[in-house]
C-alpha cells in the first residue's frame, strides 16, 4: 500500500514537471518578438515626432523672409504722369526673386507750370528684372483729367497754349495701361527708384471727350522704406 501511494505521488511530481515544460507555458511566460522590441525602443507615440525635412524648413523660411522683407512703402514726385507734375503713394512687394508687385495712388496740377490741368489717379502693376537694377512695369490704371479748355496737356507743353481751343472745362475718366523703364537700389532701411520715361495707353473711356492715343510719364523719383 505504502508503495502504491509513493508511485502515486511521484507520477503526480512527473505530471507537473511536464506541464511546467510545456510549449504553451514557456510562450506564455518568455516573451515574444514584439515585447522584446518594445523593451528596446520607445513607441512612436511616445518618442519626439520627426522633424521636418531640411529642405522644406528652407523653403518655408525663403517664403516667410520674402513676404516679410522684401517690401516698400513711400512716396514719389513725378515731373510728368499724365503728362502733368504729380505726387504720389505708392507699396510694392516682392512676389518672386525678379518680380515686383504694387500700386499706387497720385495727384498732379500744372497750374504753377503751364495751363491749369488737375489729374488724379490710381493704378496697379508688375515690374520684371532686366539686369542689374533695371525694371520694366507694366500695369492698369484709373485716371482723371481736369481741362480748362478742349487742348490736351501734351500739346499745351510742346506748343504753348493754342486760342483756337475752346474755352470750356472738360473732364474725362478713363482706364488704360501703363508701362514705363527705370531702376531701383536698395539699401538697408530705404531705396530710391527712378522710372525715366512711360505711357499710358487708354483703353476705355468712361466719362468725358475721346482721349488722345497716349499721356506721357517722364522722371519720376521714388523715396521707399523697406519694410522688415
């Protein structure tokens, strides 16, 4: 009997020593290749989250310092817009390395001058780079001329005042292009900007007598803050 119950419990300690051994034991208590590479690196959601490549953070910052920086604000006299002496606002800012975006807003008289002409005006352009310094606008413009008589502002300044003009004021409203030749230098805190010699072209006509074919622009000098 003694011996039964020894052979009883010894298969008992066999049964468990197997068990223990079992494949399905040592998976459930050794761990698997995701739990050891877990121990070993930080999930994604934990860590830093990658940083930006370099090139993008360098466009993103080519961007931010164009748009900020490469700007001008200031004002300008113009011997002729118009072909009358003017005065003017004018903003522009860089859109690309070589091409400038801006507008402008004038006045002008020649009654100090010649004859008694007022022009008001508004317009929007582009300058394209040609080399150095050189620019080239092109843009669309608003504009309003006051007349004392019938004869236009050009040919009162080339020929005088001509009495067979009819004595009425006059006033037209027109759109046209404008286009005009300069350059521009840039300094720290401010530049300077000459346009030498321009036109206007009108295109319509919206208030007023026909337009003549084109208006003269000639020296007009910019004084610009950058901004930054």
């Amino acid at each position: 009997m003694l011996l039964k119950n020894h052979a009883f419990l010894l298969s008992l300690g066999l049964f468990g020593v197997v068990l223990g051994l079992s494949p399905s034991s040592a998976a459930a208590q050794s761990p698997g290749p995701r739990e050891k590479a877990s121990e070993g690196q930080q999930s994604p959601a934990a860590g830093n989250e990658p940083a930006d490549s370099p090139d993008s953070a360098d466009d993103a910052e080519d961007i931010d310092e164009r748009f900020s920086t490469e700007g001008y604000v200031g004002g300008y006299v113009a011997l002729l817009q118009h072909t009358v002496p003017t005065i003017g606002l004018t903003a522009s800012m860089y859109l690309d390395d070589g091409f400038r975006f801006g507008a402008d807003i004038s006045r002008g008289s020649s009654k100090l001058l010649y004859g008694a002409f007022v022009t008001q005006g508004a317009s929007v352009w582009g300058a394209w780079e040609l080399g150095s310094r050189f620019w080239l606008k092109g843009g669309m413009g608003y504009s309003s001329l006051e007349k004392p008589t019938t004869q236009e502002p050009l040919s009162y300044l080339l020929k005088g005042k001509d009495s067979s003009a009819e004595k009425q004021e006059d006033k037209s409203d027109t759109l046209g292009v404008d286009v005009s030749f300069g350059q521009l230098w840039s300094f720290p805190k401010y530049s300077v900007s000459v346009d030498y010699l321009g036109f206007t072209i009108p295109l319509l006509r919206l208030t007023g007598p026909k337009m003549p074919l084109y208006s003269l622009h000639a020296a007009r000098l910019e004084l610009l803050y950058n901004l930054e």
